[in-house]
C-alpha cells in the first residue's frame, strides 16, 4: 500500500516518515514541503537518507492513504481535496478534532474551512474509538497533551471515581514547539529553565474537555497547564482529582481499587501500561507506549496519576500509524514494537 | 565578624562559602567536612580557590555564627554544642524546622535529638518572621520545596482569598538531591527525563503545612507533589486552588485584585517580585530572588501562582546569608545583590 | 538460535538486550547480572518489560552464544569457560582486543586471565575484519572510541595518504562511562559542563594503535584525547593528520580525492556513510551507523576527518548484533535496520 | 563613570549589563537596541529590571565609555562616530581585531568600513597587551575562541617550546552562537548532540594566526576547528603542538618545565590560573577566569594544553570589563571578582 507525507519538514512528518520506514505494509511514496521542494529528504533530515525520496511541493504517484502534518487551516484546506479523491486521511492538525465549529473559530481564531466534516472525522484516539477507527476515512489525530492527559484520567471519569474538577499539569519537551524557530525553541533561553505558558488557556484544553466530557455524566471543570522543561521529547502530566467520597468510603486500600480500575480499562490495548512503579518519560523514548500511574493521596483523598508519553510517537506520529494500521485491518502495534531507547 | 561552615562539600555547604566570598562583612574562616578533611578547598572544589581554606574535621578558631549543612540528625547533633558556646547558628538541615517533636519522628524517621530545641529556632523565611529572625540565635532555614511553595501561597491564605485545598506540583533541577550518588542524580538516567517523585508523601510537605497553616484559620488540605527535571539548578512550583466565592463575586478583574493583594504582601521584601509576565526559573540562576507569578484561571475560578527559585540560593546559602543579615543588623541584601546569570 | 547476556544490567547490556528484541533469529533467553540476579529484567529496566526475562545469576539453559558485558577481567574468566562448552562469545570487555598480553597488563594494571585465546579472538570490527569474523568462535567487540577512529583513519592509513602523526580529538557523551556512579556521572558536576580527562593516556588508544598500526607500513605516533560533554549517547572523534607532501601534489582537489578514497574503502560497507556535509552525534542515536566526512584544510595540507556514532550501538551493543549476525550467516544488517530517533 | 551599550539585546550585551550592574565606578546609563527600542530593559531581560534602564534607539545623556555589542560591520560605523566625539571605546564586535583591511575583506566578505582606525586599536587581551590598553581608545576586544586559544599557546610560543605546526580543537556551548534564530541554536536540533562547524574556516582563526604570530619568530601552521556541544555557556579548547626535539632533550620531566613556563608567564595575571588538574567549563561560569592546564603526551613529545572560559565572560563582557578597568586606571578585577557559579 502506497503513503503519502504532506509537510514532512516539521518533527512530526519526519517522525511519521521514521516509523513509516519499518512498516511492512506501507510503503512511503510521496512526501511534501513547502520551502524544501527539490530537494532530496536526506538534505534536510540525514538521518532519514535511507527512504531516498525527493520532498516536492505537491503529493505525486497514486496513493492509497495520505497524513497531513500541516498546521492548522492549511492542513484542512490540503485534505480535503485528497479526501474527496478516496484517498483516507489521518490529519496530525488540530482542523478536525473538535466537534463544534464554533469552539474551533473560539480557539483557533479562525473560521473552520469546512465545518461539515467535523461529524464525520474521528478523534484518533484508539483507547477511545478503535471500533469507530476501523470504519473512518478521516481520521483526527489527537494532540500530544491530550493523549496523555485523556488516556491519564479517562478510566477514572468513566467509572465515576472522581469527583468533577479535575486539575492537570504538564511538562513538555521542545520538541513539542516544532522545528519552527522562536525564542522559546532557541537552546540558549529554554536549557537549564523551567516555564509555565499559556496560563490564559492552551489549545489543547477544549480537546481535553470535550474527550474527557465524553465519558462523564457530570460537567467537568478542567484547569490545565502546561510547561516547557529542558528536554527534547517526552510529556509527563500529573493529573489531580478528588476521589468521591462514596468512592472512598466503599472498600479498603483505594489505590489499590483504582489500579484495577485503570488495568481492567486497559487490559485489550496493548500501548497502554499501567506501571508498578512512577514512570518516567525515558522509558518511552522513540516508542509508542503510554506509561499510566495512578496512585491515591491519602492525606487528602486525593487520586493522582502521572501519565507519560514520547511527544512526538505517541502523541504524534506512533498514534497516527497505529490509527492507520486499524483503518488498513492490520495489527494495531505494526511497525510499532521497537522498545524505548534507555539511556 | 568570623564565620564558619560545617560539611562545606556538600552543595548547599559550597554555595554559602561562594557567596560568604563577597560578603563585605561576614568572613569565613573554618569549614569542616567528613571525608575530604585534610584537603585544601580548592582540591575538592575549584572554583572556591581563592578562599584558601583547608577543610578540617572539626571548627576551628573563634566563631561569631555557624552554618551546618549537615544531612538531618547529624547538623542537631553538631550545632547543639556549638549554640551552648554561645554561637549563633544557622541550620540548613531540617532539624529544626517542624515545631512538633512527633511529626519529625513520623517525617524522617527517626526520634529528635533535642526537642526543646524545637520551641526557640525561628523558621528562616524572612518574608513571614523577619522580626523574629533578627532575634534568634537559632535558626532552621528552610527547605528548597517549601520556600517556593510558602512564597507563592501565603498571600492567598493570609488574605482569605482561597478555599483551604491546594495543590503544588512542584519541579526541581537535579542538584536539590544533593552531591551524594545514586541513580536518581545518575546523568544518564535523569537527562532528558522527566519523573515525579515520593508519591507517597515529601518530607518538605509538614514544613509547608505547619506555615501555611499558621496564616490560615481553617484546616488546610494539600497536595504536595515533587518532579526531577533535567537542569542543574531552580525550582518552579506551580500552585492550584479555588478562590472562594465570596471573593470572585466581589468586584471586578480578579487577577487585578488577586496581583495587588501580592504586591501589597511583599512590597517590603526585597527579595520576592511580583511578575508581570511568567516567571522562568533561568532568571533566577545565582541569584536569590523569588519570582512569584498569580493568575486567574478564569474559566474554573482557580488561583494560580507560579513561584520560581534558585533551589541552592533563596532555597538553600542565599537565603541563610538573608538570615545572618538580619541576624547581625546588617542590611538584609548584603552579598546577595548580584543578578542573575542568564542565559 | 537462543541467546544469553552475562551482566544484562549495564548500558551495553541492556541496549544489547533492546536491539536482540527485535532480531527475528536470535531469541534472547537467559540473563544475568550480579546484584539484581532474582529481579525481574522489568524491574531495573522498565522499558524491557516486553521482554519478560528474570535476571539469574548464572546463565541457564541451552545457548547458542553468548555476549558478556562484564567488566575486564572478570568477562575473561566468566566466558572462557562457556566457550569450552562450544559456544560463540562474543566479548564487549576489553578482554580480547589486544594482540599483546603485556600490554593488556600495562593498561588495565592485572595480568590476563588466559592470554592464549589473544590469538585466536577476532577484533570485531566487521568493516576490517569481516571474514575472519564469519570464522570466529570468539568476538572481543570493540571499544566505543576506537570504532569512531579506526574507521575514521583506517581509508587514509591503508592507502598512505597522510604521514604517521595523527592526533585525536574525541567527544563522548556520559553513558560511555558507564551506569556505576561517580562524580563524572553525576548530572550536577556533568551537566553544562564539558572536561577533558585520561590526558596521561586512554586505555583505549592500544587497541587504535594496534589496528591502525596493523594497516600502516610505518610506526604511527597517534595522540588520542577523550572528553566528556553533556550529552547521553554519542562519539564524535576529530580526527587530524597531514597529508603526504606527495598526494598534496599528486593532482588537483584534495578534498575530492579522498573522498573517493573514502567512498571506495566502504563501499560495501552497509554501516559506514561518507556523508556530504559534517555529520552530527544525533543522526545516529539509537542507530548502527557511523557517519565519517573526510575534507582538508587547505591552508596547512591537513586531513581532517569527523567520525560518528551512536558509542551504545555501534560502539557496543549494535555492533555486537552485527557481529552475531556475521558469525551465524544472517544478514549483516538483521535488526539493525531501525532510523536514528530524531531529533 | 558613565558608560553606554550600543546593542544591549544579544547575549554580550546583557552580559556587559549584568556585570556593570555590580561595578562600583561605571554607571550604566544608556542602552540601545533597534527591534527592542522603546521597551524597557527588563522587559526584553526581566533579570536586568533592577539596572531600570529604557532601550532607546540612540545612545543618550553624556558618555565617558561606550561598548559595542554590534555586529561586525554595523559596529565600525556606529562606534567611529562616538570615537570622534572623544569617547572611549570598546567594540565587541570583529571590526578592529585584524591589523590587515584586505583579511578583514576576506574574512568577513565585506570591505572595513574605515581601515585608518586598524592601526590604533589596541587589542583588548591583557594578558598580553595590559600597557597598551591602558592608552587606548579604542580596544577590539576579542572573540570567544581566539581568547582561550591565545591564552592557552602564548607562553609556548613565546618561549620556543613547539614547533610551528598547530592544532586547536575548541568545544563551545550554543550561547557563542548568539541570541538570533536559526537550526543552529534550535533547541531540538542542537540538544543531545555535538557537531564540527566552520571546517572551511572559522572567521577566529586569522586573530589567532596574528596574534600567536606575533610571539612568534617563525610562520605558523595552525588548524583550528570548531565544535558546538550542548550546552549554554564555556568554551573548552584543546591544543596541540609537537614540543621541538631541543625542549625534550633539555633535562628532565618535560611536563614540570611546561608549567614553570606557564607559571611565570601569567605569574602576574588576576584572570589566567594554571590548574592542577585538568579544568572544565562549569568552573568558569559566570566568571572572567581562564583555566589553563599544560600537560606533555609522553608518547608522543606533544604539548597538550586545556583552556576553560565562559565565553560570554572571559569571552567577551568580562574581558571587556577588564579593559575598561585598565583603561580608566581602575584595580583590572573591580566587578569582576564574583566566584564561578557551581554547580
């Protein structure tokens, strides 16, 4: 099966073209750029010198699946048309994540360039929606926040554990910014620094709200934060929430009930680990695999869970192929097992 | 006036000694340490070379105020005897910190060495007992964790502005877990690598209730959880809690409000600066300033501060050399004006 | 064919362990290591959780070959006696890599444990030694900086370009030194820090001498220095020496000729790229590849040749795989095909 | 005193700014800045809000010194004006390093802006040109790598000790590449990784070549490259040189008669230290030392000489502190006795 990068410069489409490399079923066939068209990918990314494709400016040959890793607005403009040929689409953008158009324009300050597909995109998600994955010809892939966040409290919220308000903090790599430059990607200002930003509200918040939301019968009061911290990949949030007091009242060793909560939640999908130990984001360097560990506060009733991923896998690229091998009928970890890279 | 440092070798010990260097008044004259006794400074730390001092096993000459950088049970040990000669002291460690003898013991484990201590130390935090430090002969300067989180939340509680829940998610660089070895300060490890910590409870946690709670009227419940963050040096604690309703409905502009009850707090500290903008720990490097930062998320209600340190300087030597100022008269910035050293 | 790893609980074992994960021929089934033996291999490396091995402190069961990553000395004693057995070994030590028992005694300070296997141990670097590889019942692996030299000098040396003064200047990150713990593997006395250290002379620089001296009709004089900078995985030696006043004159373009010399000597070579700009440490992470970009400096006749590596991979454990495969008849890239992880 | 900083927004100028902050005699009471013109200070640099200063877009208020923080070429035109107004000046910039207009040409790609100033500036090392600088007016203070260089080979070219022939690998953290944006200062792509840059020329190398020329009886050969590591601040250079056959023979332990050398020339220097052991990076950090550790490669006859600078002190606003010290008759260390921030 032929595959096609549109913008493979950013972290996520070299990424995508990284994994894609050792995939058995997909082959690589076509990547885009703007300002990198003509020239050979092994020019602006060495390390990837073995795909030996050319990056032009327009997707080229006949393809059967197409990921976008434009920004936001672009990436909706470019697949569409690709959409409309038959061509299945998993979209690394924000364009079709969120369900309500209205929320996109709120976010994004921009107009949504065509609301209509928003019912039919599926957030790519597959601990959520693998069943509506297998089905989809155009795929949502989620942000890198909210895959750790959502795969973090989703059981929780499911199974009524917690009470409404939910506090998350996260601390991200720079990679996480792009390959965009900027002061806060320039080494000099973000090395041995720690910053909090976009404490007016980060854009990933409204995916969060409406995934979590999803699961709940309550309205949930989110406060998210996120930080930059001095290191290439890797998200670890630490999510907050109250248990319930029925919750608490109803049995012994709450964490003890939790955990089988969170493993029996997870226990059919094979990228999620419910660790015995505090993970770290180490241990899912260039891998696939969310790291989950919930724990109870006892002091103040209190569940918390720490949830890591690899930005730029499974927040990015290692979830857009893993929602691509759903949709093609594969096994969901092909091209997908290589274990994390420690130290 | 002559001071001395015991156990110099560790880095809160080699932090007093770099800053005592350019204290006008103050002049270090003895510095113990346990297995680099015998050595020249400069052999174990060369970048103190110009002070020309030997370490020695025990204090040596006539002293005016000691520092203990000791680990915790030993610095009690060793600076009882020295406080009995009638020298001021200083203690870096946590034996002195917790008002109650029981909640050490429960904290680290072991029983106090002399309670009756416990009643007379001042809590070094100049910004809540100023008074009381110029006083003392004894004082337990705090802990890294707590200094942050205490700067960052004590207007909120002194001022009512807050529900009595609070969380603090704190990240600290590396060097907060000392020069000692393990896998935890094992750069391999810890580079590129985020991972929480003492999920079970922080021994900093009693010190930051004990003080908060004292400027509340209510019982506080709190998170306390603590991050490894790949850089040397800084901690940003990043604290969470619901501004009461009575205090959201009374006026206009939180953040407005919530800034001025902060800049009114500490309009007499020259040490804690209020924000305009996110703090980064970076623009604390060597220096012993707190950059404390509070918003208002406005879509939950919830107060958010940012506090930013220097773990070793207003967290550690910078802030006991605050203490000795006061202590001695002296003007309370001397030997701490330099700024910090950024990028 | 099944595989075993003595001291699986080093850098070298471990990432040996992760490369072996994804061989489709080699399973690996037995592990040891000394203080974790009776720990499950997830339990000291999380991310090797897939692999579901209980470290031993023996090797058990049947093996095909096995890879010791002990340190000298003690690898000698551990591995001669399961060669005895009739099984490969490959050696990651320094055991076996020097011709000369006395030299092994002047560099490492203990007499060899059994000098009578110098001889018949191949120096297993597969672009020099291939053949004799294929033979070979014993691999002593090379060290991490001599793979970066020796394949960075071998081309100029084999065909006398340059005269026999050579100088090495090598960087290496912090995982060459090992997982033990020490002040040089601290992350506050590494960190934003680079330091040159052996300047009395490197154990490594017999086993350059020995190999490059081995293609050369002249006695090299070679000074080598190693440094540590702030970085996890990753070699980069500069390698310097002057070209022959007779190939400066022998035609135009320096440069241009001895790339093709270059290009020639490692054309068959899958895990050697000349590379057309200078490479960098981090298009090899987690890879097997050594990247070399040979130019002159034009203003003095100099060769200078950049040489890099992943030190884990090809300076250790990937290069042990490639000598597996070798020895076994597989292909000499099995499970070595995987991108570099970047950025 | 008061003094101004033509450029006070890349990483030399707000380096001058802190360090002037805490000088006893200069006052800093003029700042410009184009893109940041009209802003305050500490807006652009929150640690320099205590300075109070506003950037404008032209120096303001009566001057007794200026420094330029300019680029090269844009610096000559700016500071030749203030000159003719009877100000003092110090260039940061490459504009008057370089006796010869036609190296100037070639180097930097552009003609000098006015050569009739070449002959007058002093170069701004004082440790080899104190008398001067005292005199001058005008001082080209010099770059990063050719002061730890320079410092590191004088004493052994001034006193005959090598041969003519030169190689100096220098290892420098990202902040020498300034505060501007590109993938060379991209935190992503430069973090965990080392690459040589330049190795068709650094634009260092012809004020090495003049300067150790000019020690020098003989024409010197000398290679020099460079390396970004990851890191913010210091530059570790690593020099060698055959020592000539005449030294070796000359009595014996050629490495004590090497550091006699060494001692005795910078036997009279506050900034130059001979260290005992070999230095590194993190013991100059925020500091205006160079460390400099001459050893011998017994092997091979070689001098091997380490030399450590903070290339935003040593390399470039704390040396040109030193210069204004010396130049307004000032104790050369005032502001500049601050220890190096460790860890």
């Amino acid at each position: 099966m032929k595959v096609g990068i549109i913008n493979v410069t950013g972290y996520a489409g070299c990424e995508l073209a990284r994994i894609l490399y050792q995939h058995p079923e997909a082959r690589l066939t076509s990547v885009t750029g703007r300002s990198a068209a003509g020239q050979n990918l092994a020019e602006v990314f060495p390390h990837l010198a073995s795909l030996n494709l050319s990056i032009t400016p327009e997707l080229e040959g006949s393809l059967d699946l197409v990921f976008s890793a434009l920004p936001h607005k672009a990436s909706a403009e470019a697949v569409i048309p690709v959409l409309e040929q038959g061509i299945k689409v998993i979209d690394i953008s924000a364009d079709f994540r969120l369900k309500q158009a209205n929320e996109y324009t709120e976010w994004y300050g921009v107009n949504h360039p065509d609301p209509s597909y928003l019912e039919e995109a599926v957030f790519g998600l597959p601990e959520l929606h693998r069943e509506a994955i297998k089905q989809a010809r155009l795929i949502a892939n989620p942000g890198c926040y909210p895959t750790s966040a959502i795969l973090g409290m989703a059981p929780a919220i499911k199974h009524n554990l917690i009470e409404n308000d939910i506090i998350i903090d996260s601390k991200s790599g720079i990679s996480g910014a792009g390959r965009s430059l900027g002061l806060t990607t320039h080494y000099s200002e973000v090395n041995e620094n720690v910053m909090a930003y976009s404490l007016g509200g980060h854009r990933h918040l409204p995916e969060i709200t409406q995934e979590l939301g999803a699961l709940s019968s309550d309205t949930l009061s989110i406060t998210f934060l996120t930080h930059l911290i001095p290191m290439t990949r890797g998200i670890l949030s630490s999510c907050y929430a109250k248990l319930t007091p029925e919750y608490l009242e109803n049995g012994s060793d709450p964490t003890a009930r939790v955990r089988a909560v969170y493993e029996e939640f997870y226990a059919d999908h094979p990228f999620v680990t419910i660790t015995p130990q505090p993970p770290q984001t180490k241990q899912t360097l260039g891998n696939n695999r969310c790291l989950v560990y919930p724990t109870v506060d006892q002091r103040t009733g209190r569940l918390i869970v720490i949830s890591c991923i690899d930005n730029l896998v499974k927040g990015a690229a290692g979830q857009a192929v893993q929602n691509m091998n759903l949709m093609c009928g594969w096994p969901e970890s092909m091209a997908l097992e290589t274990l994390a890279v420690y130290p």
